[in-house]
C-alpha cells in the first residue's frame, strides 16, 4: 500500500483485496473497518471521501485489513453487532447473532402472554433473552449458560442495555432444568450443525465461532432429542417450547416434537423463506 490515501482510496483498494479473499462483502466490510478507525458513520465515510488518511489511522486500518483477510468475522473485530435493533457486544467466545434468530423472538412474543415467564436455554451473548425483556418489561426472563464467558458478556449486554434488572442470567443447562421454575414460555437456539459439516462451512464460522454452539452430532438433531422432552418438566401446563432449527430440519424436530406429547406443533419461516422454528404447547 502507497503511504497517502484519501477515504476513497482505501475503500476501492481494500474491497477489492478482500474480494481476492472470497470475502463476497467486500465494500461493506472495507466500510465498517475504515469508520471503526475514523470513528464516523458511513454516512460520514461518504461525506469525507476526499479526506487524507493519517499514517496512524493507516496503521490501525491495516491491522483490522488483516484480521479480515484472515476471515474473522467483522462482528468480532468490531466487538459488536446489531441485533434486533439493538446493539450487542461479542466475543468468540459467543455465537454472533444472525437476522434469521429474529423469527424465534418474533416467535416468542406472540405466545408470551402478559406477565408471562419465559425461559432462554444457552443464552449466549443474551441477544434472545435481552430482545424479548426489551420488548415486554412486564415479562420476567431468565437465560441460563454452561459458558461463565458467555454469562459474562450476556450480563454486560443487559447492563449496557439497562435490562440488567428485568433478565436473570445463571449457570445451567438443559440437562439440569428445575422442575420446581416454572415457564410460560422456553425458547432456545441451541447447536444445529452435523459434524460431517464442518468442512463445508465458511471459515469465518468454522475457524472462529465457539464449536460448542455449532455442532450436535451426526446428523445436528442431538441437542433436540435432549432439549425437546427435558423441557416438558420446566413448562407450565399449556406452555410453550420454541426452537430454532437449521435448514431442512423442521419436519425432524417436529416429529420429536409429536414424539414427546406436544400438541398444535407449527413452524415460523424467516424472512428468506426457510421454515427457521418449530414449537409446540405442552399438554
């Protein structure tokens, strides 16, 4: 790289060297990285595109230049990611909330009755839980995690996002539910991805998403057949089990569904089509 660059410089040259990546958002990433250093938005990226960029700013651009060509999601980069409209921070240590989980919060919204309790297994970095509190303050959430280092970036979204009174965060997993808490509502995007699948994946999940969020044995139905059944002892009577599920799933995890005594089984699609949930009412 030549030592001046104007804004615009830098966002042709670099979305074209990520292009020679595979990065097939080039331009958007070139983008985010170059306001993340600038500390602008885009709309003052495109408002600046004559400005020299300094040798320090240079610097720091070039080292978030590599980390992506490297394939590491630019949600971890940055730290952060939006997320139903809110902003949350992230780590490898998280799963990165994707647009397609929306469906599972619009999903949970729609049954949660007033008041109602519900309950997010593998909380993650809290985007379910904390979505859902944002959005009903007189529902009592609770989310539970195997990961201490998910429970802490979860518990520093819901300070972030002053929830941190309306959501409860504990250690715990599915295995374990108290049939003594009771739950109008359980939601959970739990691991999905058959192992056999992992070299197919793109790298930015593969090499650097939690593995432990991604895959549930042969053929990805594993954490449902424990999930599905465990969670009819922490429903209330008529409660609802709301899972996301991977492509091609559903008609499997809806059988388990049938298989452990649900009743009205039915699934959401998300915005691409895909049937992306599956619940069912305990009986």
């Amino acid at each position: 790289m030549r030592e001046a660059w104007t804004v615009l410089d830098l966002l042709r040259w670099t979305a074209s060297y990520f292009a020679g990546k595979g990065i097939e958002s080039g331009r958007l990433d070139a983008e985010l990285l170059l306001a993340e250093i600038l500390q602008l938005n885009r709309i003052g990226l495109y408002l600046n595109f004559d400005r020299l960029v300094n040798s320090d700013e240079l610097t720091a651009f070039r080292a978030l230049i590599e980390r992506r060509a490297r394939r590491e999601p630019i949600a971890y980069i940055l730290g952060r990611c939006e997320f139903w409209s809110l902003t949350f921070k992230v780590t490898p240590d998280v799963l990165i909330p994707r647009g397609d989980t929306e469906t599972l919060v619009e999903a949970a919204l729609k049954v949660l009755p007033p008041d109602g309790t519900l309950l997010d297994i593998g909380v993650g970095s809290g985007a379910i839980a904390l979505a859902i509190a944002h959005e009903r303050f007189d529902a009592l959430v609770e989310g539970i995690d195997l990961s201490p280092a998910a429970l802490a970036i979860a518990t520093e979204n819901a300070q972030r996002l002053g929830l941190a009174d309306k959501v409860a965060l504990r250690s715990g997993d599915l295995f374990a539910l108290e049939d003594s808490r009771q739950y109008d509502v359980i939601v959970s995007n739990p691991p999905y991805i058959a192992v056999g699948e992992q070299p197919t994946l793109m790298p930015e999940v593969r090499d650097f998403e939690p593995a432990l969020a991604l895959f549930a044995g042969t053929d990805g139905l594993d954490c449902y057949r424990a999930l599905i059944p465990a969670a009819r002892g922490a429903l209330r009577d008529s409660g609802t089990l709301l899972v996301e599920v991977g492509a091609g799933q559903a008609a499997a995890v809806a059988e388990l569904f049938v298989a452990s005594g649900y009743a009205e089984i039915f699934t959401s699609r998300d915005l691409a089509g895909i049937e992306r949930v599956v619940g069912g009412r305990k009986t």
